[in-house]
C-alpha cells in the first residue's frame, strides 16, 4: 500500500480509491471529509486520469484556495508525477459560471467581457427603480425585493418565467414591475448579477447541447463539496456536468445543512440515491476533532431529526471533559462569567486563538464585549461589530445632530436614512443651507427632517436616554422599515432594540448627560478596535459563521426559549425549521476540540423589557453524563 493511503482510514480509504460512477460521501463533523476529497483526486492522477479532467466545486474562495493547495502538495510528493503540469479545476459555483459564460456566454448574447453586479449594485439598481416608478421605499423595502429576485433566481426562474406564475398578490406585482426594470438595467450595462452567474451558466449547458459537450469531454470526473448547502440551480448545474458518465463524487452532511434562508435544499442530498441508482455510499463516521463526550451531546441532539441519512460520530480521542452548563441571572453574568473563564484558560496557558464565543443572533456581542473589555481579554469580532454596524451607527447619528445641529458628517448620513426620497442634488443644497430654490413639496419633506431632530433633543433634554433612543426608532421610520424587511432587516432591528437595552445603564444620569455619555463610550469603544488589532484574540461571532470552524474551546450562549432555538421560523415548514434550529445547534456544538461550555440566563432585557426565560429544549436532551454545572469555585474568581 502506498504511503498516500496509509493514513486513511477504512471509510475514508473506500472514497479515495471509488473510481468510476456516482459516490455519495456522508461526511460527519470533523471527519476529515477535505482530506478524503484531496486523497481521492490524487489517487485517479495516479490511475492516469489527466489532472485537467477533474473538476472540484466548493462554496467559498477560500475553501477552493485551501483545496487545490493540498491537492499540490500532495502530487509534489510523488516522484512519478513530479513532471505534471496540468492542475486540476478547483473553483466556486460562481467562479465556474464565469468561466463558462466568458467561454460560451456568446451563444446566449452574452459579451464576453461582461459585468458582474454586485448585492450594493444591485440594491442601488432597484432602489433607483423604484423612485422612477414613483414607489415609497418605506413600504417597498429594496432588500426585501432583491431577497424575492434571487430566491426565484436560485430556482432557475427568470421574470419571464416568474410572470407567467405570478398569482394576485400585491407584493408580487411589484417584485415583477421591479424585477422587470432590474433585468433592463443589468442588460443595459451588460452586467450579470451573482445569481445569473449560475442561472444562465445552467441555461448555456441546458439548452446548447454543443456546449455541453464540451464540458462533459473537458472534466470527466466532478466533486461537489457541501452537496447540502447546494440551491436548485446549482443542483441542476452539478447533474447536467455529471452527464451520463456520471463520475460525480457528492461530499455532504445533512445534518450541517443550516442554510435554507438563502435558499439552499437539503432534499438534494437525500435525492442522490434517486438521481443516481447505482451509486456507491461511503459514510465518514470517525471524528478526529473532538472528544467522545462532546460526539455523545451532538448525537443525542441531532438523533432527533427525522430528516437525515443515520449516521453516529465517534472518536479515538478519549472521552474527554464533561460539558459545562453556566446558568446566569441576565446576559451581564452571562458574559461577565464567560469573559473570566476565557482570561482564567488563557492565563493557564490556553491559546485566545482557540477560543470561540457563539451566538445565535449578533445583537448578543453587545454584552459580552463589553465584558471583555472589562476583564482586558482581547477579542475580535467576526462580521461587523455592534457600534460600527450601519443600522446602529445611523440611530447614533440621530442623537448626534439633535444634540449638535452642526454635526454635518452625521446629518448627511441620515438625512435620507430611512429614505425620504430626497436626491444628491436637494441633499447638497440643505447642507449648504440653501432652502430657499427648493421646491415647494421638497422643502416641506426637509422641513419635517429638521423638525424631527429638534422633538428628539427636546425629548432628549427631558427624558431617560433609552426613552430617547425608543423615540428616535419609532419616530424616525427605522423601526417601521426594518420591521417591513425580509429576516436581515429583522435582525437589523434586534440590534437596535438591543441598543435600548445598553442604554437602561444611562438612565441614571440626567437626559442629555446620559445621551451624550452613550455616545462618549461608542466612540471610544469604535476608536479602541479599531487602534488595538491583537494578533490573539476571542473569537466572537454567530453559529452560522462558525460553520467549518473548529476551537479547543467553545462557549455556546444564550440557549432559552425563542432565542436558541429561535422563535422567528419561516412560514415554509415549522418542522423543518425546528429541524434546522436543532442542526444549528449541533453545529455550534462540533466547533469543539477539548471543552465546551454551554450557557443561559434566567432573565434577558430585550426592547429594554426584562424576559423571564425558560431553558432552552436542547438543554432537556443532554443529562448529568454529559454535562456538570459550573462550580461555585470557579464563580467565585470570576471578575463581575
């Protein structure tokens, strides 16, 4: 046996050397799922298959890069192929549409040098279409109706398609009028958004026969990674690519599968079998990343699912520590407690790099920065963080210009926040000061503007500060609009109820002392992150970004009722969305390495209003084997 398959074990061994027809790979959690795909495409180059005729498709640049770099080092260890030249193709599915529609968009009228619009391009594209049409973006939200494109787009519907369906409803006849104008834009500027990069790359293999053939005869063995995070037209790209050799090599995980918000389907993984009747099914069940008692919490929970392929994780790694359940007054303790168990592992020697802090939803980094700002633990917050994201900046910007009306940086940047259907050249004159060649109707909309700043300074002179703050959301149309959106908006406005919140700690301090201290402490904590980037930091970020991460050490917060798992489902499927509730929790729980810490707090101030919470249900499924509450001598050293 070679040295290649000599670190590979059974099932992984069975995958790699699978030549020829369609391979299902249930990869668990940590079971080494990148290596089997790297193993597997330099054994068929060693079988003589051309490098050139193999294709690797990913979901992220980054996934691609780290893919086809192991794939090299591997073929530079073997001496008989130390001439080859050729590399294989490893790419996104979007990378792919673009070089198929530069290679062949032609036959779809498609120039070759085309542009790619990108979600701001396309967010201005519509929201301009909808001033021409005389729309108010205050009841059209703009991101509401690029959410219901790309949906239909990621179904392999286009606005052609989309009309012919269309039942009565009001929404959508304006997503069709939108999407209409959109679609003219975007050919106007010869311009592709990023879900026509698969949707036409599907309509060129589909309907060009010719071209088709030229792809099937180019890669005659394909790899999909993360097949359950896959949309329809990215399924339907991948089977028409397989063709009838059908020499596709599907890698997933059903019960990863937390995506279906932007469309992904995980049905498509559970209809390979169907889609493909002799395929071999290789299932990748060892786990070489966490101990046995964290494999033994995330089998219990996930074993509950109805809708996956069977599969239980285990480990040679030993059984490891048991979990440990931090229960908490409110989300102060709750993160006061997890801040001092970070210092208290990174002062024995633990890494800060190997430290995670997961939530379910981002407005609850607030707390639990703010606590590791107390105890001087360095963090870093993956995705934007709470005072810098844009719908928590704009409602600090109101405060700001009602207290000093000639903050003109912050008065340009709400003066059409929420839209008001001003232009650039009316936004230039009124911060100029020139009212007066305005017209009549736009200088009353300017008007309303100034006199809303000045009921907020008036109410901000008089009232507490999270009064204050209540009054900016709901008097100057954020809330309204947010409220309107699609789930980012939704989450949008939990970040800045999540500021009401923050701002009860001011409420002590007389109005406008305590307005002015809130915004003192943002802009100093802005100024610190962004002077201080620690080279070892606390990671702090939500489960979904957590996803294909791994920590030795993970804190998993905020399990009650109606937060984790989250009360918002969708109106699809309220089994399925449990189901996805209980998978993303069984993500956050694989993060793992040596020890997990799971949390909740027995009261949480939401809106400013204090919450009596119940534990969470996942809590139910993991007894006194698997988890130990936290000791009293570890809370008593903990800073608060």
């Amino acid at each position: 046996m070679s040295d290649y398959l000599a670190g590979l074990n059974d099932a992984q061994r069975r995958a790699v050397t699978h030549r020829d027809g369609p391979l299902l790979v249930v990869a668990g959690a940590g079971a080494g799922k990148t290596k089997t795909i790297t193993h597997r495409i330099l054994n068929l180059i060693k079988s003589g298959i051309a490098p050139d005729k193999i294709l690797a498709i990913t979901f992220t640049n980054k996934a691609a890069k780290e893919m086809l770099d192991r794939v090299m080092k591997l073929i530079a260890q073997e001496p008989e192929l130390s001439n080859e030249k050729a590399r294989p193709f490893l790419s996104t599915f979007h990378a792919l549409g673009v070089h198929l529609l530069r290679e062949h968009g032609r036959a779809l009228g498609i120039p070759r040098h085309f542009s790619i619009a990108d979600r701001d391009d396309s967010l201005a594209i519509i929201k301009t279409a909808l001033q021409d049409l005389g729309y108010d973006p205050k009841s059209v939200e703009p991101r509401r109706i690029l959410g219901a494109i790309s949906r239909e787009k990621g179904k392999l519907i286009n606005v052609a398609h989309y009309a012919e369906h269309l039942e009565q409803n009001p929404f959508g006849q304006v997503v069709l009028e939108i999407w209409r104008r959109y679609e003219t834009t975007l050919g106007a500027g010869e311009s592709l958004d990023f879900d026509d990069l698969i949707l036409k790359a599907v309509s060129l293999l589909r309907d060009h026969p010719t071209v088709l053939a030229l792809c099937q005869n180019r890669w005659h063995y394909l790899h999909i990674d993360e097949y359950q995070d896959t949309n329809g037209a990215q399924y339907q790209m991948a089977r028409l690519l397989a063709g009838t050799r059908e020499n596709i090599c599907a890698v997933g995980d059903l019960d990863q599968s937390i995506y279906s918000w932007r469309g992904a389907d995980f049905k498509n993984l559970l209809r390979f079998e169907h889609d493909f009747p002799k395929a071999t099914i290789v299932t990748l069940e060892e786990n070489y990343r966490s101990t046995q008692t964290i494999l033994e919490a995330a089998n219990r929970i996930i074993t509950k699912n109805v809708n996956r392929l069977e599969k239980t994780l285990y480990t040679k790694n030993g059984r490891g520590e048991k979990l440990t359940l931090i229960t908490a007054l409110d989300e102060k303790e709750e993160a006061a407690l997890i801040a001092g168990l970070a210092s208290q592992i990174i002062e024995r020697g633990g890494s800060p790099n190997q430290i995670a802090v997961l939530y379910r939803a981002n407005f609850q980094s607030r707390a639990l920065e703010e606590a590791m700002l107390r105890a001087s633990v360095q963090y870093r917050v993956l995705g934007v963080r709470f005072f810098e994201r844009a719908e928590v900046k704009d409602l600090l910007a109101y405060l700001k210009v009602a207290l000093n009306p000639n903050d003109f940086t912050s008065r340009k940047r709400i003066i059409n926040v929420p839209p008001r259907g001003l232009g650039k050249v009316t936004v230039a004159k009124v911060l100029a000061g020139d009212l007066a060649s305005l017209p009549e109707k736009t200088r009353e909309k300017v008007e309303t503007f100034n006199t809303l700043l000045k009921q907020i300074r008036e109410v901000a002179l008089m009232e507490k500060p999270s009064d204050t703050i209540r009054y900016v959301l709901d008097h100057s149309g954020l809330g309204e609009t947010l409220r309107q959106g699609g789930n980012d908006d939704l989450e949008r406005l939990e970040n800045l109820r999540e500021l009401v919140t923050l701002s009860l700690s001011y409420d002590k301090t007389p109005g406008e002392e305590g307005i002015t201290a809130l915004l003192t402490e943002a802009a100093l904590v802005s100024d610190q992150d962004t002077l201080i980037k620690p080279q070892s930091a606390v990671s702090l970020m939500t489960v979904h970004a957590a996803k294909g991460l791994e920590f030795d050490h993970v804190f998993v917060t905020g399990l009650e009722q109606d937060l984790f798992p989250h009360s918002r489902l969708t109106q699809r499927d309220e089994e399925i969305d449990t189901e996805e509730e209980r998978r993303l929790f069984y993500v956050a729980l694989t993060r793992a390495r040596r020890k997990l810490y799971l949390s909740y707090t027995e009261t949480r101030n939401l809106f400013g209003r204090t919450r009596v919470n119940i534990p969470s249900d996942f809590l139910l499924d993991l007894d006194d084997t698997l988890v130990e509450p936290l000791g009293d001598e570890t809370m008593e050293t903990v800073p608060f």
